[in-house]
C-alpha cells in the first residue's frame, strides 16, 4: 500500500491527476478503509472535476474520521461545485465549528450564503474572514460586490478600495467599483474605474 500511495503523492507533484488517482486505486485495493488514501483520492479527483465521486471518498473518510476538518471543508467544496449549496453551508459550518479560525472555511460559506441569496449573512462571513485576515482581498472584494447588490455603494466603494490597496490589478474590484460609482452619479470617477479594470483585463489576456 505504502509504495502506491507514495507513487501517487509524486504524481500529484507532477499534475499528473488521472495518474495519481490510479495509484491510489491500487492502494485501496489492499486497504479499502486507510482514510489517508481516501482523503488523497478524494481531494485528488476535485483536481479533474470528479466532484460525485470525490464526495463519496471524503463521506468514506467522514465516516471513521467524523471531525475531520480538511475532509468536511473539502466536501463543501466539491459540493459547493455540484451546485449543492445547502449541503455545502452545512459542510463548512461543520469544518468551522472544528476550526473556528478556518479563514477559507469563512470564505466559502460566505459564497455560498451569497448564490443562496442569503446577502446580510454572507456579508457577516466575509467581515469574519477579514476580522481573522485583515489583508484578505477576496473577502474585501466578494463583500464589496454584495453590498452593491445591495445598493450600498458608500460602503461598497470603501471595501473594494481596501481590496485593491492589496491587489491593485484585481479588475473586478475595479469593475465592481465604478458600478457603485455609476449608481452614485460619480461618473467620471466610474470611467476611471471600467478603463483600470478592462486595462487590467487586457494585460491578463496577453500573457
């Protein structure tokens, strides 16, 4: 067992996922129940968007394993992938409450909160990834993006250019920016905005 999983790990190093998941196969075979092998799989497939299937090796892990935290926030992962939102929220409230400093965790839930439309909680979870990470510019700007929904552009303005203080070629901050701009009338200001973020966009298309 040890050589196949050892020879999957290298794999993986190598991007070589398909790979990877065969050698790991093959470990399974003689130790079906090894959680470790189980948890490379599974997080292994998400890598080639087996999602089904990587649920069901990180469930197997959850099984003898019940507060695995990497198992449960990947689930909510592979979840949140099937556009299985309500299970996902329940897979990184339960990573949370393993690890209440888990700031992807935070990050995620607060998406998913967002797709289900829950706007005022999701924003209480990116607040908690910025309180945990007070440089975390996809909070800062997943947040800014839900308090234009909902038309607060003051505040949408404030935590998107605390976004781009951190990473000041994120175009969608700048493009979600000159929308509040836009909605305020400070159109010149939101001019600025949509040039940087399609300047920004162009320069990623190049390289």
């Amino acid at each position: 067992m040890n050589a196949y999983y050892n020879l999957g790990l290298a794999l993986l190093q190598l991007d070589r996922f398909d790979d990877a998941v065969y050698a790991f196969d093959q470990a399974l075979e003689i130790d079906p129940t090894n959680t470790l092998v189980l948890y490379q799989r599974g997080t292994t497939l998400m890598h080639i968007k087996h999602y089904a299937e990587a649920v069901a090796d990180l469930d197997n892990v959850l099984a003898l394993l019940p507060q695995n935290t990497g198992a449960l926030y990947n689930k909510g992962i592979a979840l949140f992938n099937l556009s299985r939102y309500q299970e996902a929220l329940v897979a990184f409230d339960d990573a949370i409450e393993q690890n209440p400093g888990l700031v992807e965790g935070w990050l995620y839930k607060g998406i998913t909160l967002n797709n289900l439309g829950m706007l005022d909680d999701a924003i209480a979870a990116f607040d908690k990834v910025l309180i945990l990470n007070p440089r975390h510019a996809e909070a800062a700007v997943r947040k800014g993006i839900v308090l234009v929904t909902l038309c607060r552009y003051d505040e949408a303005i404030s935590i998107l250019n605390r976004a781009l203080e951190e990473q000041p070629d994120n175009d969608w901050a700048w493009c979600n920016k000159g929308i509040a701009l836009s909605a305020i009338e400070r159109f010149e200001e939101a001019i600025r905005s949509f040039d940087k973020a399609l300047e920004i966009k162009d320069r990623k298309s190049v390289v």
